[in-house]
C-alpha cells in the first residue's frame, strides 16, 4: 500500500456509532482497506448521561503519522474531548473549516507521498528544534501548496509551474521539497542554518536580511511565501502587489507583528489570533487583492492561511492602487485606514518604542516628513538580529530546572511527594505513571515569579518540559509522564557506528531511579541512564580524548 485515497465511514444510526475505514491505494492503483486503522466512534447513553467513546480494533498494530493518522493518545485524549464539547456548544466558528480550498483526496495522497519521500530528514535533523514537528509541518504546507498550485495551474491553463521566494525561510527545508518538486525557487533569512549544507546545490537559499523597500521586489516570481516570517509578516502581501501585477502571496501567520513593531490588540470581543488574521487579511485587501483563507492540518495551533490570488482591480489602475496602499500604510502609524469598502478601524493609541527596539504600530502623527521622505514605504522597521539569544533553559540553574521538574512530576503523580535521595531497583508490580495534565493546569499550579523566570530564559515552561526528555512527554498540549516501555528499544549491532543515542548510553543518571517512588519501569540492562552512580560512563567525547595519544 502507498498513498491513502479516502477515509469513508459507516453510520449505524440506531446504534450510535460511526465506524472509519481508511483506504489505501497500492502500486497498481487498487484500493484496499488498511485493517490496521479501522476505528469507530461510539455514542451511548443511560438514562441520566450521553456517552462518547472510541474503539481502536487493532491497537497492537496501529500506525500513526500525527496527521493522515492520528496517534491513539489523540483519539482518546482529544478527539473525545473535543466531540464532546462541539456537541454541547452553540457558538459560530471563528475559522474556515480544515482544507477548504483544496482537494482533500489529493492533498493526502500527495503529502503521504512527500512524507515517504523527505521522512529520513527527521534521522539527520541538525538543528536544536524537535525534528518531528518541523519536518512534518513543513511537509503538510508543501503539499498543500503544491495541490493549490497544481489546481491553479489548471484554472489558468499553465504548463510551467509556479516560481516562489519564501521570506524568511528559517530551516530552509520547505523550500528545499518544492524546488525538489519543480518548482523554481530560493528561500532568504537573516540566519545560516546548519541545515542548509544538507541540501545541495539545488535548494537556494540566501543569508541576508530583508528590509522592505523598493530594492526588496521580486519580479517576475509567481509567489511570494510568508511561513511564520515573523516581522516580515504583514508586508509580505505589499512587496507581493508591488513587485508585480501578477505577483500572488501565501502567509501562515504566527507572531504578531505590524508594520513597525508589536501588533497592538484593538477589539477585544475577538480572540488575539483572529483578530491577528484579520489584520493580515485587511492588509491584503488593501492591497488589492482578492483574499481567502483556509486551515492547514499541520501540527500546530497557529495554522490559518491567507492567500491573495489576483487583483480586484485592473492592472491600469495601478498607480492609483498603489497610492491607496501607502495611505494605508501610513495610517497604520497614526489614525489607522480601513481600506475601500470595509468599516473605519478604531484609532490606535499612541506608543513608544517597546522594549525589544522596535518601534509599535501607532506613532505620533508629527512623523509625517519622515513619512513623506520614506516614500511609499515606512520608517521604523527593523529586521530581527542575526544572533538570537538562546532560551532553552541552558543558562537556568540547574538547581532551579530540577525543582521545577519535581515539582511539576508531583502534580502528574497526583500529589504524591518525591524522595529525592531513594532508589529503588528490581521487577515492579505496578508502576505509577499519573496522569495527564494540560500545559494550562500545570502553570497554575506554578507560582508567578517561577513562570516569569522561565518565559525570560528559556521561552517558556513548555520549552522546559519539552526539554526534559527523559521525565516527560508533552502532546497534543497535554504533560505526561514519560513512560520508557513504550520507546523503541533498539539493541546495537557489533560493529555498528555508533549513533548519538548509543553514545549517550549510561553518561546520565536515571531520573526515575533517583526520584519516581516505583523506581524505574526498566531493568538496569535495558535503561538507557545509570542506574546509579556506580554504572555512569564518560561521553563518548571524553573517551576519544583519552585515547588520543
């Protein structure tokens, strides 16, 4: 079996249940139901309670990619949650349905077909980010856009496919699949990554930084690509309208930045996201551009896009288009413009410059000769540093990291107190792995000036956990304890090479060992950590300095 083709379901109304039959194609375009799979939802009821529930029929053999398939952690965890709510709840969706846009049969088989592709990169990811995350992410939006351009290039009767420039490009990596997929393209961003050597000469890809002006259009490029590009975000649909007529943009929003600095909230009956969204789509329209949005399956919770595809304006009227658009921009500044056609924006207050450098988005009006001498672009942008400052928990105390992860496996534990200084060894009977708790529950629990201190060093508590591996798992927005039975176990092979994780083999101490009241759930031969300080090893980078002669 290759590509998954649909996922029809059964209904058996009478008896409350919906049974999914995921379909997979083969090599010879046959279909066939991928047994593994098949799961249903139940709803049931006594006479007081409804009932929701999800039966898996082969949990031995599931298989899961986190996003044609979802992990089974999902299904029980957050699928049920979520029906569950959606089914008392009466309120309007604040975003478009998932893949509206878009074929959804073709978008599966083509990200099943990328994924099988560029899934090793996951094995040699470089980088400090969690490779599962950000290589299927960028994954999921390179199917996407290459299923949108594919239908666009259909709509227009187009045989080339489509040129693009990612703006901002970080690890380079969704630039990489759609130039390997044909498309001619190059990504830019302030920063190297280590990762960019890994791909070829093929993948194009740009260290500089971006500063909106007449010297940063493309054109002759196609599209134009905003993937979380940060302060770069909302002048992706003007560089985009004014490099050329013909010139289309894709933006993934993420943090919220303005023209000039920080997004200031202005509507408080929205949630920060969609008011954020909507912002980036009133920019579109300023621009002339005729704008949808759609939302990603990508594993994330920021994934909403906005698209302009073609002007709503004809390309003589370009010149008065663009003084619309300068106006605009120019208001964002001092009494902000809602472009033709929509309803006055409230004004924005007036702000100095925040503590990161840059400017906000409303300034004093008696900027209008800096204005003017800008031109139709804006002073006070300031793209972000080349160097960033590292926040993941390395500059912390140590004593501080460890007591915050007690203190966080306590509440997991259910109260229960730990001991730092026991250890216990030998067959457990029963091993007590806690419960879940969301990432919301835990920080309540925290006190202020703990999660402060963590937000400042280390990006967050979040950040810390994540980067506690060996203790806990964080899905899905949810913290478990980590649970070591079910990691893949792999026994080296005599006079293999040694992979990073075999080099690391007994060089740390074993958190349960020292701390969980069961001890550890895995014999001292199997724990990939000492179970003691008796059996630590020196790093493997140790052991080649000493027998170096």
């Amino acid at each position: 079996m290759h590509s998954p083709h649909h996922l029809p379901s059964t209904s058996d109304v009478p008896r409350g249940t919906v049974t999914f039959l995921p379909l997979e194609e083969d090599s010879e375009g046959n279909l066939g139901i991928k047994m593994s799979n098949v799961y249903q939802i139940q709803l049931s009821r006594t006479k007081a309670e409804w009932f929701i529930s999800v039966l898996i029929f082969c949990p031995e053999r599931w298989h899961s990619d986190g996003v044609i398939y979802p992990k089974p952690a999902w299904l029980a965890e957050e699928l049920l949650a979520r029906l569950a709510r959606w089914a008392v709840e009466n309120k309007k969706r604040e975003f478009k349905s998932t893949l509206s846009l878009v074929s959804i049969m073709s978008y599966s088989r083509t990200y099943q077909e990328l994924k099988e592709k560029y899934k090793d990169m996951v094995k040699v990811w470089p980088e400090v980010t969690d490779p599962e995350k950000f290589v299927y992410e960028d994954v999921a939006i390179a199917a996407y856009l290459l299923v949108l351009w594919e239908e666009e290039r259909a709509e227009r009767g187009l045989a080339a496919k489509q040129s693009f420039v990612d703006l901002g490009c970080g690890n380079g990596l969704l630039v990489h699949i759609l130039c390997s997929e044909g498309h001619p393209g190059r990504g830019i961003d302030v920063r190297r990554r280590k990762i960019w050597d890994m791909y070829g000469p093929q993948t194009r890809l740009e260290e500089g930084a971006i500063t909106p002006d007449d010297k940063t259009l493309f054109p002759g490029v196609d599209w134009l690509i905003g993937n979380h590009s940060d302060e770069l975000t909302p002048w992706v649909p003007v560089i985009a309208a004014r490099s050329s007529y013909d010139c289309r943009f894709f933006v993934l929003p993420c943090c919220f930045f303005d023209f000039a600095g920080k997004y200031r909230r202005r509507q408080s009956q929205k949630t920060q996201y969609r008011e954020y969204v909507d912002f980036i789509r009133e920019v579109g329209l300023s621009c002339g551009f005729h704008i949808q949005e759609d939302c990603l399956r990508i594993p994330s919770t920021k994934r909403v896009c906005v698209i302009g595809t073609s002007r709503a304006y004809p390309a003589s009227g370009e010149a008065w288009m663009d003084e619309q658009r300068t106006r605009y921009i120019r208001g964002r500044q001092c009494c902000p413009v809602s472009p033709p056609g929509s309803k006055p924006s409230p004004p924005a207050p007036q702000v100095a410059a925040d503590s990161s450098g840059h400017q906000d988005s409303a300034r004093a009006s008696g900027a209008g000769a800096e204005d003017r001498a800008a031109g139709p672009w804006l002073p006070g942008f300031h793209p972000r540093e080349k160097a960033q400052r590292v926040r993941n928990c390395a500059t912390l105390p140590r004593g501080f990291v460890d007591q915050v992860v007690l203190q966080v496996a306590e509440l997991l534990l259910g109260g229960k107190k730990l001991d730092p200084t026991s250890s216990q060894e030998g067959p457990l009977k029963t091993w007590n792995r806690g419960e879940s708790l969301s990432l919301a529950e835990v920080a309540r629990e925290l006190d202020r000036e703990t999660l402060q201190r963590l937000k400042r060093e280390c990006g967050g508590l979040q950040t810390l956990l994540r980067n506690s591996h060996q203790v806990f798992e964080v899905l899905n927005g949810r913290v478990h304890i980590r649970d070591w039975r079910q990691e893949p176990q792999k026994a080296r092979r005599p006079g293999a090479k040694r992979s990073p994780a075999t080099e690391a083999f007994k060089t740390r101490l074993c958190w349960f060992f020292t701390h969980h009241p069961d001890g550890c759930v895995l014999p001292s031969t199997s724990c990939p950590f000492a179970h003691g300080p008796g059996e630590l090893q020196p790093p493997q980078s140790s052991r080649k300095h000493k027998q170096t002669p």
